[in-house]
C-alpha cells in the first residue's frame, strides 16, 4: 500500500471559522480533457494519491471568505462517477488528513484552552465511505500544533497516537510549539524550532519515534517558509519536507527562496542547494530521483515545476494557475493538481473557488 | 480672517451637519464625499505657513515632495495634487485599504483596495492608463510601504527586496538575505533598518541598526547595538550620510559617526527631556514632533546638527497635528496635517495639510 503522508498545520484557527457551512455536495463534473479528471465548484487543497483514488480537501466557500471545508476522494478513473464525502459535519478548515491501509484519518480542531493552546480529535474512515459517524482514534490530545501522518501512527506535536487505536498517546522527548513544520521518515520524527526568535534561524531536530532517545539537531540556521506566504491567500499549508533515503528536503520560502537537503544524520555544514533562486517554493515531493515543487510565480499564480535532482538550473513547468499552495501529489505515472481557470487581473489576487483537478504525466 | 476662510468654515459646519444626519453606527465622524473639491486656502495662522490643502475626509497618511501633495482617505481614495493650486490639479490613483503610502523620486506607491498583497505605482503626476503592478507578496506588510529613488523596498518572511517602479519579474532584487528591515530608511547609498527581536509581543533589547547598500551589493553590517530601555514604543532613529541618529530613553536626541558607532561613545545634540516622536534629519538639522497637552496638538522642532545651545526651535506654534506621519520632510519644506478643531474640543472630519518653509541652520 503505497504510503501517504501530509504534513498539517494549525496556525490559521484562530481566524478560522468554526461553523460549517456545508450546502449541498459540489458536484464534480467529468471532462473530456486527459488532463482533467473534473471540474467542482469548491477550492480544492491539499490533495494526495494512492493506488486507486485520489483525496482532496475542498472548501466551499473559498479561502478566502472562511467557508468550511470538506475532505473527499474519488477514483482516478471515472472521478466524477465515485466522489466520496468523509467529513460533511466535521471538517475543520484547518484539517488535513493521511491514507494508509484502507483508512483515511483526519485530524479534527476542537477549540483551545484557556491559555490558548489547541486541541484536537482524530477521526478515521474506510476509504470506501464512512457508512455511518467516523470511527474516533483519538478523543481529545491538547498542546498540539501540527500534525503528521506516518503508515503506522499519527503525530499530534509531540505525541505519537498508533492509528490501531490501542494504545494511549506516546509523548516524545520533543517539545513541537512550532506550527507546521513537522514530518515523519522511517523511524524518526523530524521538526523545527525557532528557540531565537529570530525570522529564519529555525532548528532541524529529529527524534525516534518509538519514545526511545533524545532530540538530535540535524542543521541551524534553517529557513522555511514564513507564515504569511501561505497564511494570507490560502488557509492550508505547505508540505514542506520531503525524503529519501538519505536526505531531508525542504523549501525556503522566500521570494528568492531555494529548496536545499540535508543528510537524514545531519547537515555538516550549510544545506546544500537543489534549485535557487525560485519564488516562493513550497509545497514539494521528491520522487526518485525527481524533483516536483509548487511555487509562486508574479503573473500566473501558483505553478508547478520539477527537475532532476542535481540537474536543476532549468526546471520544467508542468501546471500553472493553481487552485492552492499545496495541490501536489505524485503516483506512479502522474502529477496532480488543481487549477482554478481564473482570468488573471493585475491588481487582484489569485483567489477562486472553483477548480479543475488535473493530472499531467510524469 | 478673510473671505476664504469664512467660506470654509460655513461649508465644514454643513458638511458636519450633513455628516451626522447621514451616519449609521459611526459616531457621526464618517463623511463620505468622494469627488468633492478639495480646496486651497491661503489663510495662515502660523506664522510662516504656507498654504491649506484643505481634505473633506480624515487622512490615512499623506506624503509630499515640493512640488505636490499625495494623500489617502478614510474613503479608501489616494489623491494627489500641486500644492500651491490644489483645488485645480487634484488627480485620483485609486483605491486602497490601508491607506498607506510610500513616494520615490518620480513615482507614487500604494496597494490597491481589492489587494493588500499587491504594491501598485503611477507616475506622480497621474496614472496615464491603469497602474503599474510593482510586486505581489503575501508577506507585504501593506501598513507600511517605503520607497527610495526609483525602487519599491519592503521586508518579506526573512529578507528584504526591493523592485523597481516598473515592476519586477518573479524573483526581486534581494537588498538584504535573512533581514527583515524594520523602519527600513535611507542615505547615500545605503538603506537601514533595525533588526529587532520578540518575546511573545514584546521587543527585546537590544535593538541592533543595520545598513546594506541599496543594491544588496555587500552584505548587511551593523552599524550600532543599542540596549535600550523598551517600554512597548520602537526606537526611533535616522541617518544621513555621516551620522546616526537616535532617541535614548530620556528622549534625548543621541549621535555617532557611522564608522565608529559600535567603539566611540555617542555625543548628546539634544537634551531636552520632553518626549520626541518622529526623528528625522536632513544636511541641514534635526527635526522632530512634540505632542501637545491636549488631544491632536503637538509641534515639530527643530535643530541644527551643529547643536542648538538655546533650545530647539518649534516650527509650528502648538498646532493640531495628527496622525501616524506627524510631519515629514520634503527638499524645502516641512509639512504637516491639522486637525479642524471645534470650540467644544471636538473636531470635524475635515484636514489640512500645511506646509511651511524649512529653517536656515
């Protein structure tokens, strides 16, 4: 079963509306274009694949007005026909979800406490259909600002939650107060911190995930992407790490950002670059021996670009116009993503809810 | 007073009057008079100012050079006009929501009402044609816009760019990596900025001044470190091509020779102890704003570099100021905008920018 793992940040909840307003489903209509496997009237992102389906979170009332929002999938063949709705009266705007052995699990906001700290639930259906209330994985863990989704458990910041559901939260030795910035690669858990305050001198720490151990800090002096690229047009986050087997990969997302990699032990020194300078590099996944990043672009919105890792002074435009700053799933023979078809004005940003999703070959 | 002025003060008392019957929910202070003239009034209760640029509508911020004034309004308009005769060049560029404004050498800046993110220009005597999109950013801080010369600067996530008039293609110039320029000023060749750090809201000391030049083409320095007593306020401070300059926490006006600001001791030019805002300077002196007792007064003063051994010398005669920009400088003038009193320490939605001749050092 191949393996999906989406990287969630909370940051937005604050401003985020509590209150569902779900209409009536979107519908998802069919297209004749091989690149578009429909078109639906909601804002479509993140996205993720797996063998037979693909998985969305749309918002219906875009991102821009707080509408909430809703997690679906649909085959990838014949979409249109096999849309399934998980979440209709949960979905936080904020959510983002994992798939893995049948499942799909999403994390659900359930309000902060008195000084402000999250908490959240996690709900789990068959990829199938839910067939009745989402079971619950989890009830209510506290102090948690990002989540992280692995084959095996689901990280809640520092706590490692099994998806089988029988054991109680794992705490690590890790203290996550930090907002999105968390993955999960093999027997670790990696995160950053940002102990100096300071904007772009972030830690990369990495601790093993089955409690054992203490932090290790992999790199200093690590920049990610800034809240307000992501924050102000686009309530979901970025998928900002990436692995191989022997690097960590995430984007500077700056203006004149970079996405760079350090060895999984630890960058001996700077991190080295793959691609600069790029503008606003953020969501990315590294496939092989490729490269597939989603980044800003001044005239035509968000796009989607790759290379070939150590090959990668020429990037190759594969999508432009993009519905989202983190539409961008990879399988085996296509790159997905979500367009919204808007008429570009010059003044104005790139906001529309409606999209298109697309898949382009690899 | 003179006939002008009589005129005006009969049409503030109907605007009033037409402001508070038209309200809902605003406390009356909200007057909305899009296209209504603005007007120009020689009339001068301070000795030495010249003209009125009279405003029907509350001022976001207004900026000015010697020739024009360039002004946004609670109504969301950015308007511009010649100073001496602004009834008959006023000229709209468009819309905005913050309403912050930054002027380069030939050029006007704003972000337009439909996009915070989005940094528009028009040439400053009128847009010919829709205007020019600078730079899109989702890290702008549309609060504050700067400009220098021909180039748009601003501070984004980690760094600081800059982009010329014309607009930039997708990656902008860098001025700074992994600086934000906060109160992002310039002199000569340089550009500074304060690098400052948070815990939780609060500014920590030490506050540390940095300069590049404005092309990026050397990398950031440190001019001085100041630990400095922070009661909430940021430091204030100003360069030009020798000096810096800033407020200690006696409001005393500080200096060091840029060169050796971090290894010689300061030297004190002002040592008055009222509270200063707004330090500015210019090659000819010091100049910064006094608030008054009572709510909107306040004064801009004055100081030779040389040091002004008798007291600083008020420009304005306690008059009403207000606003985020109390006062700034143009080659010639120094400006400010004044508040429509009423006699019962109420005031109209009515200002006027005012102007008056800088001081011979």
């Amino acid at each position: 079963m191949r393996y999906i793992a989406i990287l969630v940040s909370v940051f937005a909840l604050s401003c985020a509306r509590k209150a569902l307003d779900l209409q009536a489903n979107p519908h998802l209509t069919a297209s004749r274009d091989p690149t578009s496997l429909g078109s639906i009237d909601e804002q479509v992102g993140p996205i993720a694949v797996d063998a037979e389906r693909l998985y969305w979170l749309g918002s219906q009332g875009g991102y821009t007005d707080g509408g909430g929002a809703s997690l679906r999938s649909c085959k990838k063949q014949a979409c249109a026909e096999s849309v399934v709705t998980y979440d209709a009266d949960e979905a936080e705007p904020s959510a983002n979800f994992g798939v893995e052995n049948g499942q799909i699990y999403w994390a659900h906001f359930l309000g902060t406490d008195n000084v402000g700290r999250p908490s959240w639930s996690l709900s789990a259906c068959p990829v199938s259909g839910c067939a009745g209330a989402p079971r619950a994985v989890v009830a209510d863990v506290s102090d948690v600002y990002s989540v992280a989704y692995a084959s095996d458990a689901i990280y809640l910041g520092g706590y490692r939650v099994a998806l089988s559901g029988d054991a109680p939260p794992l705490a690590l030795d890790a203290t996550i107060t930090d907002y999105g910035r968390l993955g999960v690669h093999e027997n670790y858990l990696y995160w950053v911190d940002n102990q100096s305050a300071l904007p772009g001198m972030e830690t990369l720490h990495r601790i093993l995930t089955n409690g054992t151990g203490t932090a290790e800090t992999l790199a200093n002096g690590v920049e990610l992407s800034p809240y307000g690229s992501v924050n102000v047009a686009n309530r979901y986050f970025a998928s900002e790490f990436a692995f191989d087997s022997s690097y960590i990969y995430w984007s500077q997302g700056t203006l004149s950002g970079a996405i760079v990699r350090c060895p999984l032990t630890g960058c001996p020194g700077a991190p080295e670059i793959i691609v600069s300078p790029v503008r606003t590099p953020l969501t990315i996944v590294v496939d092989g021996s490729q490269l597939y990043f989603l980044h800003d672009s001044a005239s035509h919105g968000f796009q989607i670009s790759s290379c070939t890792i150590g090959d990668c002074a020429a990037p190759k435009l594969i999508a432009s116009g993009l519905d989202s700053t983190n539409a961008l799933a990879v399988d085996d023979q296509y790159v997905y993503t979500a367009s919204t078809g808007a008429t570009l004005d010059p003044s104005i940003e790139w906001t529309n809810p409606s999209a298109n999703i697309r898949r382009f070959p690899k | 007073m003179n006939p002008g002025c009589s005129l005006r003060s009969k049409r503030v008392w109907l605007l009033l009057a037409a402001s508070v019957a038209a309200s809902s929910g605003c406390g009356g202070k909200s007057l909305v008079l899009d296209g209504a003239p603005v007007t120009t009034n020689t009339e001068s209760p301070d000795a030495g100012a010249e003209n009125v640029v009279a405003v029907p509508d509350p001022i976001m911020e207004f900026r000015a050079d010697d020739t024009r004034v360039y002004w946004s309004t609670d109504s969301s308009r950015v308007k511009g006009c010649v100073f001496t005769d602004c009834e008959h060049t006023t000229v709209s560029y468009g819309t905005t929501e913050y309403g912050s404004l930054a002027l380069g050498d030939h050029d006007l800046f704003w972000t337009p009402k439909v996009s915070t993110t989005t940094v528009l220009s028009c040439p400053k005597a009128g847009c010919a044609g829709a205007p020019t999109k600078v730079i899109q950013d989702t890290n702008l801080n549309p609060t504050s816009l700067t400009a220098d010369g021909d180039y748009f600067y601003w501070p984004s996530a980690f760094d600081t760019y800059r982009c010329p008039a014309s607009g930039c293609g997708d990656i902008p110039e860098l001025v700074a990596k992994g600086e934000l320029g906060i109160s992002l000023q310039f002199a000569g060749r340089y550009a500074y900025w304060a690098r400052v750090t948070y815990q939780g809201t609060d500014l920590q000391s030490p506050v540390v001044i940095r300069r590049a030049p404005k092309d990026g083409s050397e990398p950031p320095s440190t001019v001085l470190s100041l630990a400095v007593a922070l009661n909430g306020s940021f430091l204030d401070f100003a360069a030009d091509r020798a000096k810096l300059y800033w407020l200690d926490e006696s409001s005393h006006v500080q200096s060091c020779a840029l060169e050796t600001c971090a290894t010689a001791p300061p030297t004190t030019l002002v040592s008055t102890d009222t509270s200063k805002y707004s330090l500015q300077v210019d090659e000819s002196g010091l100049y910064w704003f006094e608030r008054g007792s009572s709510f909107g007064s306040g004064s801009v003063n004055f100081c030779s570099l040389g040091g002004c051994p008798s007291g600083p010398q008020p420009l304005t005669d306690d008059q009403v100021i207000d606003g985020n920009t109390p006062f700034l400088l143009s080659q010639n003038y120094v400006y400010w905008q004044r508040i429509q009193m009423l006699g019962d320490n109420s005031y109209t939605d009515e200002r006027a920018i005012r102007r008056i001749r800088k001081p011979t050092p």
